[in-house]
C-alpha cells in the first residue's frame, strides 16, 4: 500500500507541473450556443494551487497531496481527507470519496497552453454546419485543446472539479489512483 500511494502522490505531482490548474467555480449549460463559441457548457474558472506542505497546525511522517480550493482545502491523506476551510475542519474516509478523472475538449480564447494538445480551431461565432457566421465582423477562430479535469466528490459535500491543460496526466493519475485503491483494505 506504502508504495502504491507514493505513486498516487508522484502523480499528483506531475499534475502540478501543468502549465495552468484551474478549479471550475461554476458549470452551466448553453441554451444559445452560438454566443459561447458553439460549446454545450459554459464554466467559470479559477486558479487553484497544489502543493506538498501541509498547514502549520499539521505534522505528517509522509507527503500528502494539498488541494487549495477557493473555499475549502482537501488534504489527501492515505486513509482520509481532510477537508478544511476558514471555519471549521473535518474528515472522510477515502472509500466515501470518488475520483472521476477524464479528458475533454476546451475551447480556449485566453490562453496558449504549452502542454495541451491541440484538436482544432473552431470560429468565434459558427452557424450551425460550422463555417464562420458573416453577420460578425471580427469573427475570429479560437483553438480547442484537449484538457484533464478531474472530479472529487463525496456524499458528504465534497463536490470539486479541477481543470488541467496537461491532459496526458490522465492515464497516469487515474492508474495510480485505481492501484492505490485497491491496494487498500477497509
């Protein structure tokens, strides 16, 4: 189990060299999907960290994952995760909380990520056969990039999605998590 875990937490660090990690604040989906680029749904994102240090007011023999939220902090312990935020802290059991790791195409209009694969353009405002719509002037063409998100949600209310441009990290993170899973017994 040490060792499968130690995986799970090497791949938590690749994830961390990504060109940019966001947490997806909000998630909606489009009625008009001519005014948001053609896509189905809409997300407001925003920067998240990840480190390896715990807070002052923990002490650990081990390195643990340490997601810093907006709103809360999951620390990723082998057998729990801590969640804190400004008020109060608890925890949960792993075997209550699911990891849900995949990749999807983004359409991006604010940055050039270094480390995604790139899938397309798409045009800014398309009609529906997909060529560029000429009541626009300045209708431009916005590349779409493959990007990892990664869901962790519990019944208890853990209900957080993080977005990745290195969308190789995928496999890797997935695999780890899946050994380490089973590597553990209850």
């Amino acid at each position: 189990m040490e060792g499968a875990f130690k995986d799970y937490v090497d791949s938590w660090k690749e994830l961390k060299k990504s060109y940019k990690i966001w947490q997806i604040a909000k998630l909606a989906n489009v009625k008009n999907s001519k005014k948001m680029y053609g896509a189905e749904q809409a997300l407001a994102r925003e920067k998240m960290r990840i480190s390896f240090r715990l807070p002052w007011f923990l002490k650990s023999n081990i390195e643990v994952p340490v997601l810093y939220f907006k709103k809360a902090t999951l620390i990723l312990f082998p057998d729990k995760i801590l969640v804190v935020n400004k008020i109060k802290a608890g925890a949960i059991n792993q075997e209550q909380v699911t990891l849900k790791i995949y990749e999807d195409a983004f359409i991006e209009h604010e940055i050039k990520p270094k480390d995604a694969e790139f899938i397309k353009y798409q045009w800014e405002h398309p009609n529906k056969d997909g060529d560029p719509d000429k009541r626009f002037q300045n209708n431009r063409q916005l590349p779409i990039y493959k990007y990892a998100f990664i869901e962790i949600n519990s019944p208890e209310g853990i209900n957080e999605m993080i977005m990745s441009t290195n969308n190789k990290i995928c496999n890797r993170l997935s695999e780890s998590y899946n050994a380490y899973r089973n590597s553990v017994t209850y």
